[in-house]
C-alpha cells in the first residue's frame, strides 16, 4: 500500500514509518523539521528511513498547501495518518500561535487534502489531554471531553470536531486516535523520561512536579504502532459499530470515530522514577515541585474500544520499556 505520514521526523512518526516500510510499504514523509526541540535528532530520525528504497521525504510546514499539495502527488496515498503537530501541554503557555498554525490551519490542510482525493482511510493523531478536567476514570471515548486544560489540547479537540465535519460532508473514513504518555527509543527530549535520563546521567537534580504524586497510562511506542497499523484496516462505517452497545465511539451520522490507544493501566510518577533510576544504574536527586499550570493529576484510558476492533491492546511494562529507552540513550549519546 501507499502511505502520506505527516511527521516522519518525529517520534512516533518515525516509529510508524519505519514498520510500514519494513512490511513492504511506500512511505511519503511531510516534516517541517522545526526547531521545538533538536533538530539533529529529527534528521537523523530521517536518515534512517532514508535506508529503505521505499521512503520519500518532504520537508515543508503543515500550513504550507504547496507543501502538502507535494507530498500528496508524490505519495499518491492510499491511506493518510497525520501524526504531525506542535506537541506539548508547557509550551503551549509559551507560544500559543505554533498551536494554531500547525495543529488547526495545518490539520485543516490536511483534511482538505482528503477532501480532494478521497482515501481509504484518513487516520489522525490525537491525545489524552483532551479529556482536560474530566473527573471520571477510565477515560472513555463517549465520555464528554469539553474541558481542555491547556491550548494544545483545545486545538486537538477542535481538530477532532473538524475531522469530523468533513467526514458527515464528504464521506472520508476518519479515524482519530487519543494517545497516552508514548515513550520509547528515539523519544522526544522535551518528554520526563529523555529529561529524567538526561539528568540522572549528568549528576543534575530532576523536577517532579505534583510532589510526585500523579500518574499516568504509559504506551510503549512499539505498542503504539502495532495499535496503529492494525486501525488503518478498521475502517469505520455509519451504522456498523462494533462491540456491546455503548463501547463505540462511531458516529451516528458520520463514517468517524475516536479510540484510545493505551494499555489502560496507569503507573504513579515516583514508580516511574523508580524504574529509570534503576535502568541507569544510579539515583536521581529528586526536586520536588507543586503541579504545573494545565497538567492533570492522572490519566487512565478505557483500552475497550481499542480491544473490540483490533484484538489487541498495548502490555509492554515500564520495566520493559524505560531501560530500552536508556539502553538506545546510552548508544545515541555515547555515554
């Protein structure tokens, strides 16, 4: 199959493409390589997708049309996952515009785009924060998520609401997924665990906000992906929802539907500390913080949905997962 991945540089992006193109797919990559974190990763992200014959990237922003419009007829796409973003709940206090630009003038390029050309399936990424204030646990796909704590999760949510307009009007197949807390190999630098390690290695103190007292659903981002590639081929039909009454998500008057992607078993912060202390080999000194303006004290996701359409559910443990994280920080860095 052909593919147009939005984000190819980036974290999961890269994860995604690297398993599409390892089963034999045609990969198009748009990536506007923005300088949020380091860039240097993010090309090297790159180069090792540029090992398969397969891979095809575009650097060019989300709100670029010409850009988009680029990596549309190169990749003339049977199915679209739009992973790109500007991601971060802190940096959206910062700079507030990064999240209008790309996360709602660029989502909505790319739904026009799937207007034109009429996908398979158009999948997008979303994520947890949107259940913001949300006071009942797990967080379930049919659950209200009205209450955004930060911008990045408002213009998530909207990009959700606007998918689902074109998916009414036009008849895309949409698919929009909520991530929990993904970590793994090659993660982002601006996320706990690559700072956590980043400072327990340098002798630095680490900052645990909430007095270490939140927790969250984590998904290992080779669970992430196995959860993602298996979505592309549920591709949702009006009328046609799937498990007990009231499991699905699918909308009533749209081929559209939202599902979390999450093991569903939340880890407290101190655990996790724990854990990393334990896969670098040294104890961290620990400064402990009052919580972050637009953090929520926890995440837990209902991985019901998730289960229903694809048999599977994400299950690597942080014990499995944070030392391949630091076993690839160690070989990365070369400390």
């Amino acid at each position: 199959m052909r593919f147009l991945v939005t984000g190819t540089a980036g974290f999961i992006g890269f994860h995604l493409a690297k398993r599409l193109l390892g089963a034999g797919h045609v990969v198009v990559g748009l990536d506007g390589l923005t300088p949020y974190y380091d860039v240097t990763l993010k090309r090297a992200r790159h180069a090792e997708l540029e090992r398969h014959n397969g891979f095809t990237a575009v650097i060019g922003m989300l709100e670029d049309t010409g850009a988009v419009a680029e990596a549309a007829d190169l990749a003339q796409p049977d199915v679209i996952i739009h992973l790109a973003a500007q991601a971060g709940v802190r940096y959206s206090l910062e700079n507030p515009k990064a999240y209008v630009d790309a996360n709602l003038t660029g989502s909505w390029n790319i739904l026009e785009l799937a207007r034109r050309i009429k996908p398979a399936h158009l999948l997008l990424a979303s994520t947890s924060s949107v259940y913001g204030a949300n006071a009942k646990i797990p967080f379930a796909e049919t659950d209200r998520a009205d209450e955004p704590m930060t911008l990045y999760a408002a213009t998530k949510k909207s990009m959700e609401a606007m998918a689902h307009s074109y998916a009414h009007l036009y008849g895309v197949p949409t698919t929009a997924f909520r991530f929990f807390t993904v970590y793994g190999p090659w993660g982002r630098p601006d996320m706990a665990l690559f700072k956590f390690v980043a400072a327990i290695l340098e002798g630095a103190p680490i900052d645990i906000y909430g007095e270490g007292r939140m927790s969250r659903d984590f998904t290992y981002v080779d669970d992430l992906v196995e959860a993602v590639v298996r979505l592309t081929d549920c591709v949702p039909r009006i009328g046609a929802p799937v498990g007990p009454d009231g499991l699905d998500s699918l909308s009533p008057v749209a081929p559209f539907r939202v599902v979390n992607v999450a093991a569903g078993k939340p880890v407290g912060l101190m655990e996790f500390v724990e854990t990393i202390e334990a896969a670098v080999g040294r104890p961290a000194q620990r400064h402990m913080l009052p919580m972050q303006a637009g953090d929520v004290p926890r995440t837990f996701a209902a991985a019901e949905l998730l289960e229903a359409l694809t048999q599977y559910r994400p299950s690597t443990p942080v014990a499995e997962g944070v030392p391949a994280f630091v076993a690839w920080y160690r070989a990365y860095y070369g400390v």
